[in-house]
C-alpha cells in the first residue's frame, strides 16, 4: 500500500480518537446533568449539545470505519469469487462509496450556505447558532469524501495494474475466511 493509505489511515486513527474523547465528554456532561437534577438543579441543554455531537462525531467516524473496513458489507457473492472478480466489487463499492460522501457533502453545503445566510438558531432555550454544529457535521462529511476519493483512486490504480492483493487490502471486507 501507498504512504497515502497509510498516512489516510493514521489520520484517521487520530479523527476516531478525537470523536472518541468528544463523547466521552457528552457522557460526562450527561452525568453532571442526571446529578444535578437530583440535586434540584440542572445544566439544561444536555439532549440538544448531545444531539450535536452525535451528528458531528457520526459524520468524522465514518472516515475511520472506512479505512478500518468496517462498514457493513454484504459479500454472500464477493466470497466466491476469484480475485479479480473480488476486486471489481471492491473497485464497485468504493465509487458508491466516494460517490454518496461527495454528494451528502455537496449538497451539505447548502445547507450550511442558508444557515449562515440566514443565521439561524436552535429554536432551543440555547439558541445555538446553528452553522457550528452544521459547520463540524458538513466538515466530517468533507473529509469522508476525500478519505473515500483518495481509497478509490488508491484502489482503481491497484486495479489497472492487477494488484489484486493490494485492492483487497485497501477496500476489501475484513474479517472474510
């Protein structure tokens, strides 16, 4: 594999870490949050900065799950095949892949666009300036589009000169027999 795969990947192992420590932080504040109440007070605003962060640390996660191969496959007809023919679904499922985070971040955009535009807020008793959750969701989605452009065309390369063990190792399903 590629210096880009591997630094993809490192970069990546650091993005699972950084959503990991933002969750454990929502899961602290949620804490704090069930204390206080039994004390008689309350944070409040606990369900909606957690509903954000959900969206935020989803929309980064899913660039580690990509290079870890974890995404849910279904591979009853990939498993049989020879390699070349495991390397067409692969080659396959990484443009659809590619294809989707580029549209769900294009189109994120504009939702983003009239956000700021308009600056609109959380009909919340925060008021949440809605364009910094949208801003780190859109972000992920941004950088899950590059992650999965830079695996296909890691992988296509791989595939035009009949790497076939190398496109496996890139996209292929983890944990086949």
């Amino acid at each position: 594999m590629t210096s880009l795969v591997h630094l993809l990947r490192r970069l990546n192992d650091r993005v699972a870490m950084g959503v990991g420590i933002m969750l454990l932080v929502c899961v602290a504040f949620t804490l704090v949050e069930i204390i206080t109440r039994k004390l008689g007070a309350g944070l409040g605003g606990v369900d909606e900065i957690s509903g954000y962060v959900m969206a935020v640390t989803t929309a980064w996660g899913i660039s580690y799950a990509l290079t870890e191969q974890a995404h849910v496959r279904i591979d009853l007809l990939r498993q049989r095949l020879v390699p070349f023919g495991r390397a067409v679904f692969d080659v396959i499922s990484m443009a659809c892949l590619a294809g989707t985070a580029i549209v769900v971040a294009w189109r994120g955009w504009s939702v983003l666009e009239k956000t700021l535009s308009t600056g609109a807020r959380a009909n919340t008793p925060l008021e949440t300036p809605l364009w910094i959750p949208q801003t780190l969701w859109w972000l992920g989605w941004v950088w899950f589009a590059m992650s999965a452009t830079i695996l296909l065309v890691s992988v296509a390369v791989r595939f035009a000169t009949s790497d076939y063990k190398s496109v496996d190792q890139i996209a292929g399903a983890r944990g086949e027999a």
